[in-house]
C-alpha cells in the first residue's frame, strides 16, 4: 500500500483503545497528534460475529471516535495489515472541536454484515479486550512477512491460538 498524503487517521473502534493501537502500530498514541473527533450520518454497529465494529450510514447519528495524525507510512501499513481486506482506506470528512476535517478512515469492504447493536468501546473493553490483545499480538507477529493480501488467511489460526492462550473464547464478548 503506498500513502501519498498524510490526511489524519479516523478510528471509529477498537483500535481507540490505547492498549490495542500500540501493539498493532507498533508505538503508542503518545508519539502522534490525537483529538477527539466524530462522523455525521453514521453510527458503529457490531460486525455479525465479531466483537468489533463496522461503520453504517445512518441519518441523524453521529459515530465518535479519534483522529489522529499518522505520517508514518509503515505504521499505516501495520495498521491495514491488521484490518485485512475486510477493510479498505477510504477519505471522508470529520468534525472535531476546532471544525471539519478531511481525513481516511478504514472503511468496510462490505464482506462484514452490520448487526442492529450500536458498538461500545467500553463495552469491548470490558468484554473482548484480552482476546483482542492476544490476537493481535500473534497476527502482529506476522507483518512483513505475510502479504497484506493474505492476512485475512491468518485469523482462523489466530483466533484458535489467542482462545487456547486464554482458555476461553472471548472473540464476540
């Protein structure tokens, strides 16, 4: 994936978790500029069997989330690496306490159903984090080996191993 632009980065989901961003991009928030921002029409609604979310327009909603200021192409690579072909980068437009903002987002590739739950990030914390976590480390493991284009390969492996690892499967929480 080659970046041309460095238009900020808009995470909608659990990658606003400050735990999961760093070891998915591989350095903390603390190293880039963060503000709080949200889309206009949309809303996070859980992905059909995931604990994670997916973006749906939604008149009258707004769906929160975190912008943040991402000019490291490699951490950008890190990033679409964990998200798979489920997603792709995509540009659209943020508010944000200082006004409206273009920015990407990793939208879905609409291979992700949306079901009628709104998706918390509280909830995900209290509920799928440990598993998020340990997935995330062993995919992670993977990156600049693996093609991004087989990524998404690498789940079904992930998922048993982060379950065996925590006794339990708390993928959906």
């Amino acid at each position: 994936m080659i970046v041309t632009e460095s238009l900020p980065l808009f995470f909608f989901g659990s990658l606003r978790d400050a735990d999961l961003f760093a070891l998915v991009a591989g350095r903390p928030f603390a190293d880039f500029a963060t503000r709080p921002a949200a889309m206009a029409g949309h809303r996070a609604r859980r992905a059909d069997g995931e604990a994670y979310p997916v973006l749906a327009a939604e008149l009258g909603h707004r769906a929160g989330g975190l912008l943040v200021d991402l000019p490291d192409p490699t951490v950008i690579a890190r990033i679409a690496f964990y998200e798979t072909t489920d997603y792709r980068l995509a540009e659209t437009e943020v508010v944000t306490a200082a006004g409206s903002v273009r920015a990407r987002f990793f939208e879905s590739t609409g291979l992700l159903a949306a079901t009628e739950e709104t998706w918390s990030l509280e909830r995900w914390q209290a509920t799928a984090k440990p598993f998020a976590l340990a997935a995330a480390e062993l995919v992670m493991d993977h990156f600049g080996r693996v093609p991004h284009e087989a990524s998404a390969e690498l789940w079904p492996d992930v998922y048993a191993r982060a379950a065996a690892r925590l006794g339990a499967n708390r993928r959906t929480g």
